[in-house]
C-alpha cells in the first residue's frame, strides 16, 4: 500500500469489551488482550483512567481537528458530523524501506505534536474550572500549541516561560503568534528565564500567580491525555494495514522528553487495541528513545533531564524499554528522512528512524511493521 493513510480516515472510538473481559488469575494480577504477563492492581488502575481521559480528550480534540490540520487548500475536504474523529495527521509509508510507515506529527498546524495536548488541556481547564489565565513553560513547540489553543480558546491571557537555548527558529515563531493573539485581545506574553527546560520550569512553578492555571507540557494529565489521541489515531490507521499483510508484529518508536508523548500514545493504542480482533495474533511493542547528551545540539525538542514520575511509572507498568540516541544517530535520521520525504523534521524525530536502520530488533520487515513517530518539524 503506497498511498498515505490520509488525514480523513474514519476509526471507530466505540472500544468496548466484546466476549472477553479482564480476568483477575490466582496471583491477583489482571489478564488482558494483550497483556501476555498480566498487570498488578495497582499498575491497571492508572491505565484504566489516562486511558477514560485520552477517550474524552479526543471527543474535545474533535471540535478542532479541522483547525489543527497543516492542509493545502487544495487538500482541505469538507469535515462534518459524518466524519467522527477523523486523524489529525497522516500515517505515510516509506519509499526507500518497505514496511517502514511514519506518523506525520509535522502536519500539525503547529507542526509538532504538542498541539494535541495545549488544547486539551486549556479547553477542559476552561470548561471544568472557569480558567481564563495560564502560564506554561517550554522549549518552543509546547508553547506553539498553547498560542494555537489561545487562538481558538481566546482566554484572558497566556505567559510563556522560556529558557535561553530555545531555537531561535521556535523564537521567532512565538514572537509571532503572540502578536497575532494580542491583536485579538488575548494578553500574551513570552518570559525568558533559566539556561534550560528545567531551570524554567523551576522558575515557573514558583512564579505561578494565584489565578493562573499552569498548563506543564508532560505531567499535566490531560495534556498526556491530549497526546494520547495519537494513539487512538494510530489504531485505525494500523488496522488498515494489519487487513491487508501477513504482519506479526507491529513496533511504534517515539523520542521522550518529558515522556508525555509515548505515555499517552502508548496507553491508548495498548488499551484500545486489547478489544480489537485485528490485533489478536500482533505483538505490539514501543520504543522510546531519550538523548544520551542532553547538550546534543539536535535535541532541542526533548531536552529534559528526567521524565515526569507519572509517565516513567506507566511506561514500566507497559514495559517499554527505553534507549538512548546521539546527535550523530539523529542526524542520519533526518537525513534519510529528507531524502525519503522531502521534508526537513527535527532530530528527535529523525532519531526514531535510527533503530528501524540499524537494529535488527526493530528493522522493517514483511513481518514486521515499524512506525517512526516523527513529533515535529521546527528546525
């Protein structure tokens, strides 16, 4: 199949338990589709209710998907109540690896995955808590999807708290959506503070106004719920593909940062998929992928010094290994990216092709799909 799975596609959210049901065995652990080794108690729980949260973030996504879509005019298609929970962005095969597909992150309208997240999270602090104002901190792509759900979401005002090693290309960027919500009435503003995310982010978190909410980019929960729509996207997407080959196993390779991305994807795409008779017979596996040098000059996109504890838990509740990737492996990625889709991304998402090239763990093969989950293209 050599079309791109397009942005229209129709998926199903109904995921309900159809003949079978979680089963708790004689050790107490639950047994689910999917989970061969079964789950404690205590790691179902909180996969259970991110799970219930990623299932409303999409419906709340859903109001917007039209606006969030980086689409040609020309591509642009009519969008309405026929067309429920339509993907964000596209699932595209390779050219130059067979068996090699990528989630298209960089057809945001933002560019980066993060929009997902923004506008989940200001949208359900809005509507549940009355919220007018919010601070956030970022390296850039977070903070251009909190100005793009400002512009939608039109609230009283947003501070962006920034460190000094932003990418200047992200900069510049945010100097102009803040412009463009100031003229709308919408109080925004962009604070330079410490060297990196995390000295901002310290910086926020003890600078927070009392009637600001703070919108953090990978432990706010239904910011991860918002990334997680990723996932349900996906299940659709693989679907299709799972009718159509001999796959036995299906691996999905995400960057980490913080670690919202893959928590949130990884725990809907798991959960949802544990109901789906079209993963019956796949293995599903992740692959996250952190910077080994947090100075790597490509790492812009997920330089953080540790993930959020919520996430770090969940992923091991999962058992997603997690590796580490060099400015070097990041920069033959976004090379064979360039060629493969005449498209310039970011390292971290370049990196994730690096194991699918390299490792035989995770190469593309006729039994074997790999997706490469490229987050964003703010280079």
């Amino acid at each position: 199949m050599l079309e791109s799975l397009n942005a229209y596609q129709k998926f199903d959210l109904n995921h309900q338990p159809a003949a079978t049901i979680p089963a708790i065995d004689e050790d107490g652990r639950i047994r689910l589709p999917g989970f061969p080794a079964g789950l404690s108690v205590q790691a179902y729980l909180p996969l259970v209710h991110l799970y219930a949260k990623v299932l409303e973030a999409s419906r709340i996504l859903d109001r917007y998907r039209d606006f969030l879509r980086l689409l040609n005019d020309e591509d642009r298609r009519p969008y309405g109540s026929d067309q429920p929970q339509a993907p964000l962005t596209a699932l595209t095969p390779s050219t130059l690896l067979p068996h090699l597909y990528y989630k298209r992150e960089d057809q945001t309208a933002t560019r980066a995955y993060k929009v997902r997240g923004a506008v989940v999270g200001m949208a359900k602090l809005m509507e549940s808590r009355s919220v007018r104002k919010f601070l956030t901190v970022s390296t850039g792509n977070h903070a251009l999807g909190v100005l793009k759900a400002a512009e939608l979401l039109l609230p009283e005002s947003v501070r962006l708290v920034v460190p000094s090693n932003t990418a200047p290309v992200k900069l510049e960027k945010l100097k102009k959506a803040i412009h463009g919500l100031n003229t709308q009435g919408v109080q925004a503003d962009l604070l330079f503070r410490g060297q990196t995310f995390d000295e901002a982010r310290a910086w926020a978190l003890d600078n927070q106004a009392e009637n600001e909410a703070y919108l953090d980019p990978y432990s706010d929960p239904w910011v991860v719920a918002g990334q997680g729509t990723l996932g349900l996207e996906l299940l659709g997407q693989i679907q299709s593909l799972l009718q159509q080959g001999q796959y036995e196993e299906v691996v999905l390779i995400s960057p980490i940062g913080g670690g919202g991305l893959l928590t949130g994807t990884a725990t809907a795409l798991k959960m949802a998929s544990a109901w789906e008779s079209a993963f019956r017979n796949v293995e599903l596996r992740f692959l996250g992928l952190r910077l080994d040098d947090l100075n790597a000059p490509l790492g812009d996109a997920i330089r953080v010094a540790q993930m959020a504890d919520f996430n770090q838990s969940t992923l091991d509740a999962l058992n997603v290994p997690v590796q580490t990737m060099t400015d070097a492996q990041m920069a033959k990625g976004v090379e064979f990216v360039q060629c493969d889709l005449r498209q310039q991304v970011e390292g971290a998402s370049g990196g994730t092709v690096h194991p699918a090239l390299s490792d035989d763990a995770y190469r593309p093969s006729a039994k074997r799909l790999v997706i490469s989950l490229l987050s964003g293209a703010n280079t």
